[in-house]
C-alpha cells in the first residue's frame, strides 16, 4: 500500500495562506511566526484549525509538493506554537478544573464523569431519523479520525512506565487489527466509506471539514505530540473508548435501517463489542495505571476525558444545528447528496 499523499486545500485566511506559501519552498525558508492570535472562537476558527491541522499533518503524512524535512523546521514549530496557544486556552475554558476527591480514583472519577455526561443527540438523530445524505456527511467528518484512527494515541507508548504501556498495548493491538493489515480499524471505515459511494482516500475530504471538525483531531493530536500531555492523551483514550460503544451501535443501526449490509456496518458493529472490552482496561489499567505511577499527572488524565467529551459536544452540535436549518454541515455539499 503506497504511503499517506494529501494535497493542500485552498487556504482559509492568512494563517494558512501564510503557512502554504512558505510549505511551497525549501524547509530553510524563514516562517515567520505570526503575531497574537486572538479568535473570536478559537475551536471553530477556520483558518486557524486548518493550518494546525496541517502543520500537525506534516507527523502522519506527506504532503504533496512539500518537502518533508519542514517536520522538523524550527521556524515552522514555532508557527505552530503560536496556533496552539489559543487551542488550548479554548479548550481549557470548557473543563472545569479536577476536584481532590476525583484523584484518589481515576479510573473510578472517569466512569462518573462518563455517567454523568448525557452525550450529544447525535446517535440517536441518526439512528432514528438520519437521511442517507446526512448519514454520508456524518461519515465523512469522521473520517478526519477513524482514517488515523489509533495512531494519535500510539506517541503514549514509549512515554508510559510498564504497567500502563501493557494497558496501552493491548488496546491499540486489537485497533491495529489484531496482526491483520485487513481488520484494522481504519481498513475497516474506509471499507464502509467505499461502501457508501464515498472516496476512502485518506485526507480527500480535508477541504470539506469545517474547523469544528478539525479541531476533534486537532485535539488528540495536541496532546499526542507533546510529552508533557501524556495524561491528557491517556484519558482522552479512556473517554474515547468508555463512550463510543453505544454510538457506534447506533450508527450501525442507522445504516441498517437504510438497507446496508455487512460490508458497510462492520465497522459500526466491530467497535460495538472492541470498545465494551476496552472500557475497563482504559480506565483501571491504563488510565488508572497511569495515574498510580505519575500521580502528578492525575489531574491532566481527568482533563483529557473532558476535553474530548466537550469538544465532541460542540462538533455534534455543529452538526445538528446544521441540518435543523436545512444546510450541510460540510463546508460544501457532497456529491452524492446533491444526485
């Protein structure tokens, strides 16, 4: 299988128009770091989520007429330095700060967060009333993820003592697949994205997401990259797959009842009994684990959880309030909704 290829979209203001401008020439060209970056709201900023996302990219994959030794340019890291500070300011104004009961239990404080979150109306939208397009537009915003899905929480690995790292491991071995190149995770959706008439190229709908959209990837991918994350990463992970068994059911259903099969739903119905089993091992044993051996890092896992619950809120709203009025929740309408 040839290796990840995206191409740049149209910039979207002049944070991305500055950054593709300087990714068209040599990695020694001098970025200049752009001044204070102060959003009106930073979580759905276009400009801003599309050039984190790609500076993010240049990690997964390549780009096309990039050359990539611009990874690791300084002037470039600090570019991207600048994006993130307004990220996680927004995202750290929606988590409430961890309360000294919740870090004698991790694992326990995860589940009562997990229990006391109601979760987006979207599962139930779609599994009940979802339209074929808006069941297409759904999929495609998720595959900004599921297409590298696994991949953000595998930077824990080596920055993990035993203990959590096995925790670790024995989840990311069954969403890679199990040693099978073919039931891996992100096979699987672009299986059920071919499946639906949809491109299962990775990175082809980039243009289309909307900024909410990229900052759910955004999201993991910060606390991924960088170290001093771990715990977030960890319990974004442990939020992740403590809330998507029932969704996923859902999302399962939604395609039966428009009259899909197998090939289309096993996906759906895969993640419905991974993520059953996953649920504990993220949260005593990995999670929980984490916290044991890095106490100082407890908080961070609490936050994590959260931050991956609030955003996802706010990118399902998107989406709702988008159809309520009529509209796609894309940046521009699929083909095959418009035929």
């Amino acid at each position: 299988m040839a290796g990840r290829l995206i191409e740049l979209p149209a910039p979207r203001g002049p944070l991305s128009e500055q950054l593709f401008e300087a990714l068209a020439g040599p990695p020694h060209t001098r970025l200049a770091c752009p001044g204070l970056i102060e959003p009106s709201d930073a979580l759905a900023d276009e400009d801003l989520q599309l050039a984190l996302y790609v500076a993010y990219e240049l990690h997964y994959s390549s780009i096309r007429g990039v050359d990539e030794s611009w990874e690791w340019s300084p002037s470039l890291l600090s570019f991207r330095g600048a994006l993130e500070r307004p990220f996680e300011e927004a995202v750290a104004e929606l988590v409430p700060p961890a309360e000294a009961a919740e870090l004698e239990s991790v694992g326990a404080a995860l589940q009562e967060i997990v229990a006391r979150d109601p979760g987006p109306p979207l599962s139930r939208y779609v599994e009940t009333q979802g339209t074929r397009e808006r069941v297409l537009e759904q999929v495609v915003h998720r595959s900004a993820y599921q297409l590298k899905e696994a991949d953000p929480h595998s930077w824990a690995i080596p920055r993990l003592s035993p203990r959590p790292k096995t925790a670790l491991l024995e989840v990311q071995f069954d969403e890679y697949g199990g040693g099978s190149g073919e039931r891996m995770h992100s096979a699987l959706f672009a299986k059920t994205m071919a499946g639906l008439g949809l491109d299962p190229t990775y990175g082809r709908y980039l243009d289309r997401w909307p900024g909410i959209t990229l900052a759910t990837v955004n999201l993991v991918t910060n606390f991924g990259l960088h170290r001093r994350r771990r715990g977030a990463l960890v319990g974004h992970l442990a939020g992740f797959e403590m809330t998507s068994s029932i969704p996923n059911r859902r999302y399962g259903n939604a395609l039966r009842r428009l009259g899909y099969g197998e090939e289309v739903t096993h996906f759906y119905d895969e993640h419905v009994e991974a993520d059953a089993v996953h649920e504990n091992i993220a949260a005593w044993d990995l999670a929980g684990g984490l916290a044991a051996e890095e106490p100082e890092v407890a908080a961070d896992i609490l936050f994590g959880a959260r931050a991956l619950l609030q955003v996802e809120a706010r990118w399902a709203r998107h989406l709702m309030d988008s159809w309520e009025r009529g509209e796609t929740s894309l940046r521009t309408p699929l083909v095959p909704a418009a035929a």
